[in-house]
C-alpha cells in the first residue's frame, strides 16, 4: 500500500487507492463510527438547538480505545493515584475533568462522528478507475479532496490510529520500532499493518495542508 496522498494545488489533496485499500478503509471508518456510537438526534418536534446544551458524561469511557478518543483534559486520568500533599490538587484536577468533559463531550463525539461518515461517504462515491489497477488489488480510484474534506479525513485517520494504538498498547513513549518486528505468525500483525499504513497516509495529507 504504497499509495500516499499528493496536493492538488487548490488547497485539496488526491490519491489513488485501489480496491482493497478502498474496502479496508472503509472497514475501518465503519468500525470507527461503531466505536464512537450513534449521534443523540434531536427528538420528534424537539429543537435542534436544544442538543447543544445537554450535559455530556463526566466520567472517562471503560474502553481503552474510547479514553484515547476522548481523554481527561486535565491531570493523569482515572487511574492516577493520590497521595500526601498532592491528593487535593489531584481531586480538583479531577473536578476540572468532569466538568470539562460534561461541556465538550457531546460536541467532540459528534465532530469525530462527522469526520468517520465524511470518510465513508467519500468512499461510497469513488467511480472505479481502470487506470488505476495494478498489482493485486485491482482498478481502484482517484480520491480527490477538499481542503475542508482534508481536514475531516485528517481527523478520522488520527483516531484510528489513536483507536488501533490503544488496543496494540501503543503509549506515547513508544518509538514504534518493535511493531515493525513482530513476525507475520504474530496475531496482531493485521492491525500493526494497518497502524503504520494510516500513519503513512496521516503523514502524507498533512504535508498536502502545509503552505
């Protein structure tokens, strides 16, 4: 999957994919909106606006993958320990957290969900290009994007790999160098590919937003 995107020159970016990629991607956006969960939609005769000012959860998410998407703004998180003089600042640290996520929450959630359905949607709309097959995975297509439509995809492809990270136990003070090791009897060597394949593509479309 060697594919990465390129400039359009008018502030977008394009890339070729062939089929496979395009399935995979589109499996992994879907799995991604599962994740995140359905939208809270208005109800029957009730007022859009009215969402806006729902209170949104003030707990973190039991899912390690849903921690990654949606952190603790402040402090270590729910597993951080207290103790002596820094169980006060801890405490209100965690208050900070709670009312932050209780504000946000519902609007980041709905964001994330925007940018996963732009990345579905611009899949379901490619037209088969056979100019583009080759290899094994087939005639594919050209992906052309919008600058805005660029930042949706840069989104979506920040939080699979936030998603994938969390289930390999990727943490920031990794370097990645053992996940280009693991041998291919390894069962985590599907989603290892697909983490380093998104974070080539991640790469590649920021360069494209860069002046």
């Amino acid at each position: 999957m060697a594919g990465h995107f390129e400039a359009t020159g008018d502030g977008g970016a394009a890339i070729a994919l062939d089929q496979v990629e395009i399935s995979i991607l589109r499996s992994l956006a879907v799995q991604l909106l599962e994740l995140i969960g359905p939208g809270e939609e208005p109800a029957d005769g009730e007022d859009p606006l009215s969402s806006l000012f729902t209170d949104g959860p003030t707990e973190p998410p039991s899912d390690p993958a849903l921690a990654r998407l949606f952190p603790d703004a402040y402090g270590g998180g729910p597993d951080a320990v207290s103790e002596g003089e820094g169980a006060g600042e801890d405490e209100a640290e965690r208050r900070a957290s709670a009312e932050f996520r209780r504000f946000t929450e519902n609007e980041l959630r709905a964001r994330k969900r925007e940018d996963g359905l732009a990345v579905v949607g611009a899949l379901d709309s490619l037209t088969p290009d056979p100019a583009t097959a080759g290899g094994e995975g087939g005639a594919g297509a050209v992906l052309t994007l919008k600058p805005e439509e660029s930042r949706q995809w840069l989104g979506a492809l920040n939080d699979l790999r936030l998603a994938i990270g969390a289930r390999l136990e990727v943490t920031d003070d990794d370097d990645g160098g053992e996940l280009y090791t693991l041998p291919d009897s390894d069962p985590r060597k599907p989603m290892v590919m697909a983490y380093l394949w998104l974070g080539g593509l991640q790469e590649s479309l920021i360069e494209t937003l860069l002046p």
